[in-house]
C-alpha cells in the first residue's frame, strides 16, 4: 500500500543520529555519536532495591492509573529541589512531571503554536526539540550562537523580523551540541529582549546539574518576574534515561494547558519509574550521587580536550565545556565536512556532522558534535588522534 502521510512527516527525516547508531556494529569502532549518559550513572542497586520494596508494599498504585500532572510525592520532591538547587518556583508556578524532556518540549509548542508560527531557536540546536516542531507545523528561525550564548543582536533582529514569534527555545547551560554556556549578563538582555518583544521563554535545561568547572549561572527561570520562562528539566542525565522522567514548571496559567495536551498524549507518565524517581529522591543523596558523575564526565572531557590540544591542527576550532556532555568542533571553511565525516567513517571513528543540528536544513555546516560521555578513556585517546590525522590530511591536501 502507499501510505499517503501528512505534508509535516513527508518533510521529516530520521535523525541522522540514529542513521550512525546502524554504523556501529564493527569491532573497535569509537563512537562520539552518542548522546547517552554513561551507564555507571545510573544507581542500579539503589533502584533494585526500591523496585522491590514498590512490588512489595504499593503494587496497586504502581499499577494503576494514575494523575496527569504526575505523582504527588515526585512533585512535590523536584519543587523542593528546584527550589533550593535553582532559586526556581514562584507562588504562581506550577511544576508537573512528563515523559521526559523531549515530551515538555514538544508540548509547550503544541499549546502554543498554530500551523506556521515562528518558534526562534539557538542554532544549532538539540536535533529531538527541532523536529519536534517541525512535526507540529512551526517554522524555525535560528539565531546564532557565539562563547558567550545566544547572539544577542541577532535574536533582537530575529525578534523584530518575526514580531508573532510564539518562543524562544533555548538550552543555555551546556548546550546541545555546541556545549556553550550563555554567561549571566547575556542571560539578563535576553530576558529583557524578552520582556520589549513580549515573547515567552522555552527554557530546557537538562544538563544543568553536570557542572565539573566554573561558576553557576542563575537559570532564566530563577530571575524571571513575569511568569515568562517555561522550565524543563529531566532526569535522564543524573538518574537513568529509559525511566524518562522529566518536568516541566511554569506560571499555572500555560501549564493547565500542557496538562490538557499531555492527557490526549499519554494519560500520565509512567506511575512505576515516577515512583522509583520519588524514593530515590526520598532515601538516598541525589546530589552525592550527581558528584560522582560530575567527577566522572570532568576527567572526560579533560582527556578529550587534552587530546585535542595535542593533536588537532590549529586551524579547526572547539568549544571548552564546564559541564554537560558535548563540545562542538568546526574545520576551516575550505574543508568538506561530508567528506570529513566519511574519513573518519572510513576509519570506524563516529561524530555527528552540523547539519543535524541547524534550523534550517539547506544551510551548510562545517562543524561536528563530540560526546565524551560514552567513550572510554584509551577511546577518547585513539579517536581524536583520528580525526586530528583527517584533518591534518585534508589540510595538507588542501594546500597543494
Ligand atoms: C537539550 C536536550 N533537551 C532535552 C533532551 C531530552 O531528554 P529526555 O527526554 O531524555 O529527558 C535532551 C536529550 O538528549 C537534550 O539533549
């Protein structure tokens, strides 16, 4: 049969992400493909442990359905640690849980947006969150990214040019994928730009509690007096991604109708991992635990970025991490990315090329995302030299 799909999935393309997973297979390939927390982050006894204790003691209301807005004890959990963590929760505010991140994001733009609206985004961006919207009808208008976060002069331009714009999608700490951190005084003209042009604020923030060097900076949620900011955390990154837990919290106004939204999607999120989520929140030190994986990524991405000191000519550039999972590399200009990409293929070593990420799928990019996450140590190592040795190649070959 010829399935006759709708114009929005007719456009979409799988995610080129998932296309390199099906590449991975060969003995001794490295991937900086991925985008998955290391496994020693996730508290597998603790979890046993309290799996037990649910099946022993609460089966039924593991079993049963359960509230839209989420498990009441998991709620009031993540508010608490919002609250003392990121200065996050006002009078007004309202926090539920949702499947993940992903279905936040996907949610606030299905409340907010008709067919054709503008959602501004940081560009790159996180590759789940674009087609999310494209998928919802939304057009994407990108607004670059420089070291200090979101380029401010070209969000003003964005926002006077798209005066309708329904939000600003933006993962300011440690972003997905350039591994940038918009600094506090961008964060507050943002928030100003904001308040002139009168649009509202997706902020998602998932890698916020993997900081490994330099200072916090106060999230958009924690300084927003206008019930602007719409915040979404999750903890896939510091507890285990398959539970897909996440949260969202915003002024109650907006969040009713998520609530709405979320009840035609999935009825609730999973009463059983909600449960799991609450006790290990409950009985155990989550932030002890968020130590060791800080510790853990600091060392990685040390050695990754030590490895490119060494080894990668000067000319291709990198982004320097405080935290998270991801930094970002760009080649000259000259230099083919396709072809690049495909070396190192060749070669069994695996990065995500540019063009995954950009708003705007026509635009050419030249650079590539690495995750130090995943790899291993001696991985770290071999890989980069790798992609130090293409690019030496490619820029020898480019000068004769
Ligand atoms: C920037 C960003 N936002 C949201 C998510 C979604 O995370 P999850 O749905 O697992 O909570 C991810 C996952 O990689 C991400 O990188």
């Amino acid at each position: 049969m010829e399935y006759k799909v709708s114009e929005k999935f007719r456009s979409l393309k799988p995610s080129a992400i998932r296309e390199i997973f099906k590449s991975l297979g060969t003995p001794g390939s490295i991937s900086f493909a991925a985008g998955n927390p290391n496994p020693d982050s996730f508290p597998v006894a603790a979890m046993k442990k309290i799996a037990d204790e649910i099946f022993e003691k609460e089966s039924v209301t593991a079993l049963q359905y359960g509230i839209t807005e989420g498990y009441a004890p998991l709620r009031k959990l993540v508010a608490e640690r919002l609250k003392r963590v990121y200065g996050i929760g006002k009078e007004d505010d309202e926090l539920i849980i949702v499947t993940g991140g992903q279905q936040g994001i996907e949610l606030t733009c299905k409340v907010m947006c008709n067919e054709g609206n503008v959602v501004l985004c940081e560009n790159p961006s996180f590759i789940g969150a674009l087609n999310a919207f494209r998928s919802l009808g939304a057009r994407l208008v990108g607004v670059p990214l420089k070291d200090s976060g979101i380029d401010l002069s070209a969000l003003e331009d964005a926002l006077r040019a798209n005066p309708n714009a329904k939000f600003l999608y933006t993962i300011p700490t440690f972003q997905n994928p350039a591994g940038i951190t918009t600094n506090l005084e961008t964060r507050k003209a943002v928030l100003k730009l904001a308040e002139k042009y009168d649009i509202l604020i997706l902020e998602d923030n998932p890698y916020g509690d993997l900081r490994f060097t330099g200072e916090d900076v106060p999230t958009y949620k924690s300084m927003d007096t206008e019930g602007r900011v719409i915040y979404c955390g999750s903890f896939s990154k510091v507890l285990s991604a398959g539970m897909r837990i996440g949260f969202l919290c915003g002024n109650s106004d907006i969040i009713s109708k998520i609530v709405v939204a979320k009840q035609v999607e999935d009825v609730h999120t999973n009463n059983f991992f909600q449960m799991i989520c609450a006790k290990y929140l409950e009985e155990y030190d989550l932030e002890a635990h968020i130590a060791g994986i800080r510790e853990m990524y600091r060392k990685k991405a040390g050695l990754m970025l030590g490895a490119l000191d060494r080894y990668m000519p000067k000319e291709v550039g990198f982004t320097r991490p405080e935290g998270g999972i991801f930094l970002w590399c760009s080649l000259p200009e000259r230099l083919s990315l396709d072809e690049f990409v495909k070396r190192a293929g060749d070669r069994n070593v695996f990065v995500v090329p540019g063009t995954a990420f950009v708003a705007d799928p026509a635009e050419v990019s030249h650079s590539f995302r690495l995750n130090y996450s995943m790899p291993s140590d001696e991985e770290i190592d071999r890989g980069i030299k790798i992609l130090a040795e293409i690019a030496g190649e490619m820029l020898s070959e480019d000068r004769s």
